[in-house]
C-alpha cells in the first residue's frame, strides 16, 4: 500500500527550508531535508518582499536536496497574522466554517475582507445557558499570505495549503502532553520571528508571535563592536572566543540582548498563566537556530522557573535516506520544527 507524501516548505527570514515526510502504516518517515540561505532583504520579518529572489532560492532548494513533489505546504507567521482564543456560537463544523467571516468580523485587527481565516475548535462551553465553541481564531492578511503563494508558483511549485508556523512547531517538537502534568510552551527561535505556543494535552491553547530572534543578538554584536556577521554568529554561541578585553565587551552586549528576548518571552508565558488559571508549566522546548545561543535555556528556565529543553524535531519521524550525513542531520535538527511539522500536518 502507498504511503501518503508531503512537503512542508519554511519560507524563513534568511534562508527557506524543506522537509518531504512519508507516512505509511502510520509511521511518519523523513525522505528528504533541506535547506539554503536567500539574500538579505528579500524577506522581511517573516514576510516575503521579493517572490522573484525567494522563488530562485525555493529553485535551489529543490534541486540541492532532490526533493521530486511539487504540492508544498506552506506556513506563516509574522507581524501581520492575529491569532487569539474566542468563542464562537456553536453549530455544525460545516455551518462554523461558512459563518466564520461574519462571526469574526468585530475580533481581527484588519478588514474582514483582507484577511485570511481559520479557527481550530478546541472545547465547546456553556455561558450563561448558551452553548459556545471555545478555539482559536487565526488571521492572515491576505497579501501577506498572496506573497508567499507567488514565490512558489514562481518556483514551478504547487501550494497545497497555508499552516500557521507556531502548529507546526507544536507537531514538531511538542511532547503531546504525555507525562506532564502541566502545560508545555513550544517556543521556535527563528531569525527575526519568535512562535510561542502552549499546549495542554496536545491541544493549543494561546499563540504568541514575537518579532525578535537570532538575528537581533547577532545585529546587537556587528554594530558595537564592528565585527562580521560571521563572527557575530560564532561569538552567540560562545561569547568567550574573542580575545580580552573584546570578550569582556562582547559578553555584555551578548548578554543584554539575550535578557530582552528571554523577558518578552516571559511576558508571554505569565500572560498565559494569568488569563488562563492554568497550572504551573511542566515545562519549556526550544528549536529554531537561536535556541542554540550559548546560556539561553538556563536564563530563560530561570526567568520562567520552569525547566527549559532543547526540542528534537527529528524524534517525531523516523529518518530514512535523506542523502545527509549524520552530522548535517545533527547541524540541522534545531532549523527542522517548522518543515516536518508542516509536513506531518499534511499526511
């Protein structure tokens, strides 16, 4: 019997990534994995500026990791995707969907008629005697998402749907809640977008799209202390490998930098914490590139007072030949949430 096949396409600040997933008998399978670097600017902040340049990197990809299929699912998540729990007047799923732009219309930040929706039930409730559905409304404007659809059309590629990131994230790298018995935050650290999001019991509860990553440490160090990006990168991982008093310096810029983002994440997981009533978390999952900035996880676990943990993505799929050596795979584990969640959410 075939197996089902994806491929989840991470369409990232600095670089696009791909990852292709086979699931036969229930078991999901990593084929191929991928990635390549596109030029500055041509996405910004999560949102694609210039489908040509995107569509030639996207090209590149394709040929380098010999990826064969064509439909790709794409994900999304930048400063202008809302994403918030509401409740919504029950009906029948079918009814909910063709009713959602008239029931949505007062919630979203942007016209109604420029926005692209999807509500992911997670509970019905009854308040005061009237029966509700209790999920997630997400929306994407529409151009944002228009943008990326052309660079792959452009690709010579076929978009088969749009995912919000953060879900991938959570497929990816998320525990399913076995074994906690609290929450559990997701949080994918990518170039210049950061998605935060909290499950119980597999089931997301809040999503938060942060606008910083990686790439502010790294800025923060090339202009105060007038060094390439390159080795901007390289002193995020180990501030010490300058010689002092440079690392004394590069050590306070490293550090201020990271107690900013560790805060707003913070910010976000107590906001949950107070508008939720939850339980104390049982823990946090780190992926994306900048979780591997040197000190981060024990800074931010202590900030939350929360144990922290580097998540791997390649646990929730078994790997097949994908044509990397062990050592690349290890190199790209922390860059993978998006793709094979993306990917895992198609088959």
């Amino acid at each position: 019997m075939a197996g089902r096949t994806a491929v989840g396409l991470d369409i990232g600040t600095s670089s696009v990534r791909a990852a292709q997933v086979t699931v036969t008998k229930g078991t999901p399978v990593l084929e191929r994995f991928g990635q390549v670097a596109l030029p500055p600017g041509v996405v910004r902040d999560g949102e694609v500026i210039d489908p040509d340049a995107v569509a030639e990197s996207i090209k590149h990809l394709w040929s380098s990791a010999k990826i064969g299929k064509k439909d790709v699912v794409l994900g999304v998540s930048n400063q202008r995707v809302f994403v918030r729990q509401v409740d919504l007047s029950w009906m029948p799923a079918d009814e909910l969907k063709a009713s959602l732009k008239y029931q949505a219309a007062d919630l979203v930040p942007m016209p109604i008629d420029e926005a692209v929706l999807d509500f992911v039930p997670v509970e019905e409730v009854i308040v005061e005697g009237q029966r509700y559905v209790r999920g997630l409304l997400v929306a994407a404007a529409e151009d944002v998402v228009l943008s990326s659809i052309q660079a792959v059309q452009k690709a010579g590629l076929r978009p088969a749907g749009v995912d919000l990131t953060s879900f991938a994230v959570l497929r990816a790298s998320g525990s399913g809640g076995l074994g906690l018995e609290g929450p559990e935050a997701v949080v994918d650290i990518g170039a210049r977008v950061t998605n935060v999001v909290v499950h119980e019991g597999g089931v997301p509860r809040f999503v938060r799209i942060l606008l910083l990553g990686g790439d502010d440490v790294t800025g923060a160090m090339v202009e105060r202390l007038g060094i390439p990006a390159e080795e901007a990168e390289m002193l995020k991982r180990d501030p010490q490998a300058l010689a002092a008093p440079a690392a004394a310096e590069a050590r306070r810029i490293f550090d201020a930098s990271v107690a900013e983002f560790v805060e707003e994440v913070r910010g976000s997981i107590d906001f949950y914490l107070a508008s939720s009533g939850s339980r104390p978390f049982s823990r946090v999952v780190l992926t994306g590139g900048g979780a591997l900035a040197s000190g981060l996880a024990q800074r931010l676990a202590t900030a939350v007072r929360t144990p922290v943990v580097l998540g791997h993505p390649f646990a929730a799929v078994q790997v097949g030949k994908t044509g990397l050596t062990p050592e690349q795979m290890q190199y790209v584990e922390p860059m993978a949430a998006v793709p094979v969640g993306l990917a895992m959410g198609a088959v």
